[in-house]
C-alpha cells in the first residue's frame, strides 16, 4: 500500500498542476472576450510593457487608446497592431500625445481621450519614471520630476476621466505600480516614495468609488525586464538585498505582466502581485517581521554616489 501510494501521488501532483494550467489557460482566453468593445486606455504605450498591454487588449477587441509622450513610436505602434490584427475582429487603435509629467496639459489631453471613442471602460495606469541614486545625492528637482511622472501625472489623469464613469456607473481603473509600492529599497527613495504614494491613492479611490460601480485593480510586479534582458553571472557575494531582489528575482517579461492585467480586468482582483515567492515572501516579512527585513536590506550595502535615470 505505501509503494502504491509513493507511486501515486507524483501522478496526482502532475494531474493538479495540469488542471491548474488549463484552468488559467481557459480564463485568460475568456478575458480576450471580456473586452470585446471596451475602451481600453494605456499610458505610455510605447513602453516594453505599454506595447504589450496594447497587443493583448487590441487583439482581444478592444478599442485601444494609446497614450505616449513620443508620437512617432505611437504611430509606429498603431501600425504594427493593424499589421497583425483581423480588421473585422478589432477596431483601428487611436493615438494620443500625452506627457504624463507635463501635468498643465492632462485637462486638454484627458478631453481628446474621451473624444476618441466618446467614453472610456478601463484606464491602464502603467507610466513610470525610475531613477537609481542615493537619497541624498538625488537633486530636489529630480524628485519632484520623479514624483510628477509617477504620481501627480496618472491621478490627474484619471481625476479627469473619473467623473464620466461615474456619471455611467461604470468604469475600471487598473494601476500597473510595483513592489516597491509596498516595501522601499536603498538608492530607489524617489521612485519608491512615487509607487508607495500611488498605493495609498488608488486603495482610497477604490473605497470612495466602489458605491458607483467603479473597480479600482492594482497589479505589483517585482521587476519588469526588457525583452532580451537576463540575469547577470556576477558576483553572489554581493550585497544581500541585491541578491534576493535581483537574481533570485530579476524581473517578470512584459508579456506575463500584460496578460496578467488582461486577467486582472476580467477577473477583478482588488490587487495582484507578480513575481518570484522569494520577493512576495519579502513583503510579507516587511510587515509581520520588520526588523529583520531592515537588517537583511541595510547588509552589504556599498556606497553609490552616481545618479542614474531610467524612462
């Protein structure tokens, strides 16, 4: 009977685990349908992310709004998406110059946006201003550039289209953030204090709004990598905090983290984490074992005093 059973239970495992894969499969295809005629927009479509976030949503039969500050990558994107898309399955994306930091515009823009296709259904909330720098060697102003791409800019977004979903009791708002929303880690304190700002935003929005039927989702990956991007051989020995964030995990691609908000405006999940279990595994110790989560962080740390920005 215990061989039988030792024989067995690798089979159930390997039947669970296949059960689960199509279960996800099945679902994500569903979430395809879920958006058929929605008014999709993206912000910073241009981006690795953007890009994919435009590819799942206009595949799927939504009618796309993408939004970049660069006009000629935007047109080059409507173009690659009418390239491989069935004319009679979606609709012609349309494209908006938008500079989320230029935050005196977004009134003017946020009416373009909604002259595009007269509504919009969900707001992808995905732009993202990083910059890698002690926090003290970090000029104010770069802060506060910082601080206007990530966080003033998207709200002042979505405080202009907030009001016509309320008025239709109906509307999504999906804040594509990070984990660094939930924990900080040395030489990020600007884009960290940017992401734990929004955090807090969007978790009221989601409470004062939910009577109007408007869903607010946030999606948290550890890292997102580019498209080629892989882990260094380097050195293990290196700081500790590197060493869990960066090679146990380097980062989700662009193309799980677009069919995971895919999945996310389908399903509705309040908020999703993508990444390796080591990562997740941090933010929980952030919360229930901070000091230890400080030493861990605050070892090996080395001095970095050249200011790095990342678009």
């Amino acid at each position: 009977m215990g061989i039988l059973a030792f024989l067995i239970l690798p089979v159930l495992v390997i039947g669970i685990a296949g059960i689960v894969y199509i279960y996800k499969r099945i679902m994500r295809l569903m979430s395809k349908s879920a958006v058929r005629n929605k008014v999709v927009v993206i912000t910073d479509a241009v981006s690795g992310l953007g890009k994919e976030c435009s590819r799942v949503f206009h595949s799927g039969g939504g009618r796309v709004v993408l939004c970049g500050n660069d006009w000629d990558k935007l047109e080059a994107l409507q173009e690659a998406l009418l390239d491989v898309a069935d004319p009679s399955q979606t609709f012609s994306p349309k494209i908006v110059l938008l500079d989320l930091s230029d935050t005196g515009s977004i009134p003017e823009k946020a009416k373009e946006i909604l002259e595009s296709f007269g509504c919009v259904d969900v707001l992808i909330n995905n732009s993202s201003l990083k910059v890698k720098g002690g926090a003290l060697n970090v000029p104010l102003e770069l802060d506060k550039k910082i601080m206007d791409a990530n966080y003033f800019g998207p709200i002042s977004l979505t405080k202009e289209l907030l009001p016509p979903m309320i008025a239709r009791h109906n509307g999504q708002i999906v804040l594509v953030n990070s984990i660094q929303g939930k924990l900080g880690l040395p030489f990020r304190a600007a884009y960290a204090a940017s992401k734990h700002a929004l955090q807090a935003f969007f978790d009221c929005l989601r409470a004062e709004f939910a009577e109007y039927g408007i869903t607010v989702n946030t999606v948290s990956p550890t890292f997102i990598r580019s498209y080629h991007q892989m882990p260094e051989a380097g050195n293990w020995e290196a700081s500790i905090w590197k060493f869990f964030f960066r090679k146990l995990a380097y980062g989700v691609h662009p193309v799980e983290v677009a069919e995971e908000v895919l999945y996310t405006v389908n399903r509705g999940s309040k908020e999703v984490m993508i990444g390796n279990p080591v990562s997740k595994a941090f933010v929980y110790l952030r919360t229930f074992f901070p000091e230890i989560f400080f030493a861990i962080v605050a070892a090996g740390i080395s001095s970095q005093p050249i200011t790095e920005e990342e678009q």
